[in-house]
C-alpha cells in the first residue's frame, strides 16, 4: 500500500472537513436543528482527526534509529488510537448530548433559514461524496494488487490511518441523510423530535466508527500478527527451501502497515554445513522480500534436526543490516 495515496486521500478528507465544520456550524445555529449542530461537531472531530492521521503518516516515517530499531512505524496507530477517541467525545458524544437536550425540549434557536441547512446538506454531500471517492478508490486499487475482496481489505488492512479515512467518510454521507431525514421530519410534523432524534443517531454512528477504528489501532499497537493467509505463505516458501526440512514455530508482528517483522524456528537436514546454512538463510530472505513485500525483518533459530533435539552449543546471532536474516553459527 502506498503511503503518498493514504496522504492524498487524508488531505482531501481534511480539506473537504474544515469547510464543512464552518458552513455546518452555522446552519445549525440558523436553522435551529440539532442535527445539523450534531454534523458540524462531526465535521469539526474529523478535522482535528485528519491532523492526527498526517502527524502519523509523517511521524512513522522517520528512519530506525540506536533507541528504535525497527522504526516508528507504530506511531500511526498511536495517532490512530488518538483519532478514534477524538471522533468518540467530540463527534458522537456531543452528538447524542444536543439530540436528548432537543427531544426534551430545548430550544436551539433560529429556525427561520431552514433553507440553509438543506443548501448546506447538499454542499456536503458533494464535499463529502468526493472525500468518499478518493477513500473508495484507494480501497479497489489495493484490492486489485493484493487479490482480496473489498471488506476483507478494509477489515484486515493493517493501514488504519486509510481505514480511519474511509469509515470517517463513510460515516459522514450516512450521517447527512439522518440530519436531511430528521430535518425534514421536523418542518413536516413540526415536532422537534426528529431532528433530536437525527442528531443521537449520528452520535451512535460516531461511537460505532469510534470503537471500531480504536479496537484495530490497540491490537496493532500492542503487536499484531500478519493475516492467516500470509502467515502460510511465508511458513510455505520457507519450508520448500532446499536443505530445510520443516517449520516449527513461526512468529511475525507489525512495525507499521509497510513494515513486518518474521521469526521462525526452521529444521535444517543433519547433512548441512554452516556455510551452506548461511546460504540457505540468505536465499530464505530474498525470496520472502519477493513474495511478501511487506517482511523487513526476518530472524531464523535454526536447529539440526526436526525428529531429534539438538545437541547443546552456542548460538551467536550477527548484527546484519536491516531485513537480513540472522544467520547463527552452526559449528560445534
């Protein structure tokens, strides 16, 4: 996955946002709707939110370094995790707060330039509707590289500040047809309910998106795996190579979207020297980087054996640049 489209798709998602929030805000006021107050507090969390997705983006791409080794790949899914907490309090909490202060029967005020909200509704859909495309787009475009349908993508893709994009955009075109439907509802029945109504319904939304995208970046964060299908990709080209005769465990985990780290316990044939293991090591890291272009790390315990256990002796394990695999010295 490339990082310049997820920037590209973050920015217009952004660009799209801060120009809503304002329009959005005071419509709401105009109009007296609680559902467009309800819009503009969600447009207003999802611009703060695009600024904590590029800080990521532009953060988690600084090189390894003596403290980090590995990178800050990881930082856009603390960034992340930040994100869905602010489109939690701000967006769906503030939601649900001004919908029950409407339905039990506070006045906003205005409610003469109800034509506004419904201009300013049809601005966003246009705004937000491109927003949604660009997201879209980026989400075929990798499902044709990796071969996976649409939701698999989204549900496993490991770049949630794309993911972030796409659900918040996504959320924002559902949530302008509750605040249209709401609004509608209120100048019909002449009830404030509806509009009330809308604008808690966004706020459920919100918490939904909220909780979703914080439950990806924490099990990110705290290390997860590579998808199951690409874990028994990299367990098969290990196993098939020459002189290996099975994988015993295989371990890999998340240093960011483009970064994985592999760690296997690998059974070398009895019948192989050092030299020829090293070779072995080296073509097992080559052809993981072909395959699966997301590996970077790959670290091998090898042992003599896959029946017996091996006999004792001392492993030392040399300081390679990064992505090489770790050859240890096999004489006795």
């Amino acid at each position: 996955m490339s990082r310049a489209e997820t920037t590209k798709t973050v920015l217009v998602a952004g660009t799209a946002n801060l120009i809503l929030a304002i329009t959005k805000l005071v419509a709401g006021v105009l109009s007296g709707s609680s559902a467009m107050l309800a819009e503009g507090a969600h447009s207003v969390a999802d611009t703060l939110n695009q600024g904590f997705l590029l800080a990521s983006l532009r953060r988690s791409a600084r090189p390894p370094d003596r403290r980090h080794p590995f990178g800050y790949g990881n930082e856009r899914y603390f960034w992340s995790l930040l994100a869905a907490f602010g489109i939690f309090v701000a967006g769906g909490g503030y939601s649900i707060f001004e919908g029950i202060l409407t339905i039990t029967g506070k006045e906003v005020g205005g409610g003469e330039q109800v034509w506004l909200a419904f201009t300013v509704l049809g601005i966003a859909a246009v705004l937000e509707g491109t927003s949604w495309v660009r997201a879209y787009t980026q989400a075929r475009r990798e499902t044709r590289e990796n071969g996976q349908g649409l939701v698999e993508h989204v549900r496993e893709t490991p770049d949630v500040t794309f993911k972030a994009a796409l659900f918040e955009d996504s959320a924002a075109m559902i949530g302008l047809v509750f605040a249209a439907t709401g609004l509608a509802l209120r100048e019909i029945t002449g009830s404030a309910f509806w509009d009330g109504l809308a604008s808690v319904m966004i706020g459920l939304l919100l918490v939904v998106v909220a909780f979703a995208l914080g439950r990806d970046s924490r099990s990110l964060l705290i290390g997860q795996s590579v998808a199951p299908d690409v874990q028994r990709e990299i367990r098969r080209e290990i196993s098939v190579t020459a002189g290996v005769t099975g994988v015993g465990e295989l371990f890999t985990m998340h240093f960011g979207p483009d970064d994985v780290l592999v760690a296997a316990k690998v059974h070398f044939s009895d019948d192989i020297s050092a030299d020829q293991a090293e070779d072995i090591a080296g073509d097992i890291d080559r052809r993981l980087q072909e395959r699966v272009p997301l590996v970077r790390h790959v670290f091998l315990d090898p042992t003599q054996s896959e029946t017996e256990p091996p006999p004792p002796r001392r492993g030392t394990f040399r300081r390679a640049r990064p992505g090489a695999v770790r050859s240890p010295d096999l004489r006795r």
